[in-house]
C-alpha cells in the first residue's frame, strides 16, 4: 500500500519532469495550520465551502470522483515549515492520508501521491 512520501530534492524533480501534468505544489512555508492547508485545498480543487474545517467533510471531497485524472500527485515544498504552529493536527491529517485518502484511490486503480520535499534527505526524519 502506498503511503504518504518523503524525498530529496531531486527525486522530486524526477517526479516533477515524468508527470510534468496534474502534479500539484504547496509551498510549505506558507501554511502553518490546519486552517491554512484547509483553505488553501478547497481554493486549489474549487471544493465547496461547506463545513470547511472538518476532517470527514475534506476525506469526502479528496475522495470524490471530481478527480478523474491518474496519477493525482501534491507536492509540499519546505516540508520542514509545513504545519509547524500545528504538529498534532499534521500528524492527524497524515493518519487521513495515509489511511483514509491514498487506500480509497488505490482500491479504485489510482495514484494518489503526496510527497513532501526535504532539503536534507535521505537521512532525515519524516517532518512530523
């Protein structure tokens, strides 16, 4: 089973260069809470702003059949910075991707890939 992802630089570039559409980047330093990767989604996809900030409202959407293209790949740049005023509801919404969002489209036949670009890989630690 697929899980959430952590490379270097430039294995991301090499992801970048394959699949050089429908990849999809965050910039890390930008999004320091929930909140902010919330909002920053539902613009990014044009989701509905309904019951915005709920963990079962964003899993119904990243797995509605609105994405029909394969692979569906998130980059998150700075992935150091991502979430940092934030460290257990990061983990938590890790815990969706990884068990919630990424199993619901591989049972269905899809690559859904979310991969956050460390500056000091390989031997650091996932950012959370």
């Amino acid at each position: 089973m697929n899980k959430v992802e952590y490379l270097d630089k430039q294995e991301v570039n090499h992801i970048k260069n394959k699949y050089d559409k429908k990849i999809y980047e965050i910039n890390g330093d930008e999004l320091k809470t929930l909140k902010d990767f919330f909002d920053f989604i539902y613009a990014l996809f044009g989701f509905p702003k309904y019951n915005v900030y709920s963990y079962d409202a964003f899993i119904d959407w990243m797995t509605d059949d609105y994405f029909k293209w394969n692979p569906l790949i998130i980059i998150v740049n700075n992935a150091e910075n991502f979430m940092e005023n934030s460290i257990s509801d990061k983990e938590t919404l890790l815990d969706v991707f990884n068990n919630d969002i990424i199993p619901y489209w591989e049972k269905k036949g899809f690559t859904f890939r979310l991969i956050f670009e460390l500056n000091n890989h390989p031997n650091m630690k996932s950012p959370v």
